[in-house]
C-alpha cells in the first residue's frame, strides 16, 4: 500500500535521556508531510483554516531508509510505501519512498 504526499522532512533519533534525571533511552524515526488544511465545524465550532497541515507517520528505523527519504527534495511529491507496524499491527509505518513519476501526477493528466 502507498500514500502520496507532499514531503515535509524525516527526523530520525536515537540515544539516552538524562533529562528527567533517570538514564531512558529513545529511538524515533519519522516522516512529515503536508495535506490540505481542512475547516473543523462541529456544534458551536466552526474553524475555517486555508493553506496546508503537517502530518506525521512513523517511519521504519533504518539508516539506509533516512539517508534514500533525506535525499529527496523537501515538497516533492512522492508515494511513501507503508506496511503494519510490528509494534501496533493496527497502525500503518513507512518502509520505503518512491518518486511519482510525471504520469501520475495531476499536472501530467490536465497537461500543464
């Protein structure tokens, strides 16, 4: 399954927090994305928001992965291939990033 977005950035972490006073490691990989904003209306609540949003989906731990994802220019569109989460197989977690080729792209289909 693959998603395509518009990249943002990828962040990946490892080390030991001493922050809190006891050692606790961490180890985090991540991509961010954008989507389009959307309003929230709901009862008395009525959000209008234009422009983009930042999404973020966990992304597999793996070196080889940032360096292919980091490689890519920030706000190109591309199909970041997702698989189930080991951890929670109910959550979905990126493996690999694929460029859109210019066929699939909306641009590509209305001839700009």
């Amino acid at each position: 399954m693959s998603l395509q977005v518009t990249l943002l950035c990828v962040s990946m972490g490892k080390g030991i927090s001493t922050k809190s006073g006891l050692p606790k490691p961490y180890d985090f990989s991540y991509v961010e994305y954008l989507v389009p904003a959307e309003n929230f209306i709901q009862g008395d609540h009525n959000i209008q928001k234009s422009g983009f949003e930042v999404k973020q989906i966990t992304m597999i731990s793996n070196e080889q992965l940032y360096k292919k994802i980091a490689a890519t220019k920030p706000l190109t569109l591309v199909n970041l291939e997702l698989s189930a989460d080991p951890k929670n197989p109910a959550k979905n977690i990126v493996t690999d990033i694929k460029p859109v080729t210019q066929t699939n792209t909306v641009a590509a289909r209305v001839g700009a």
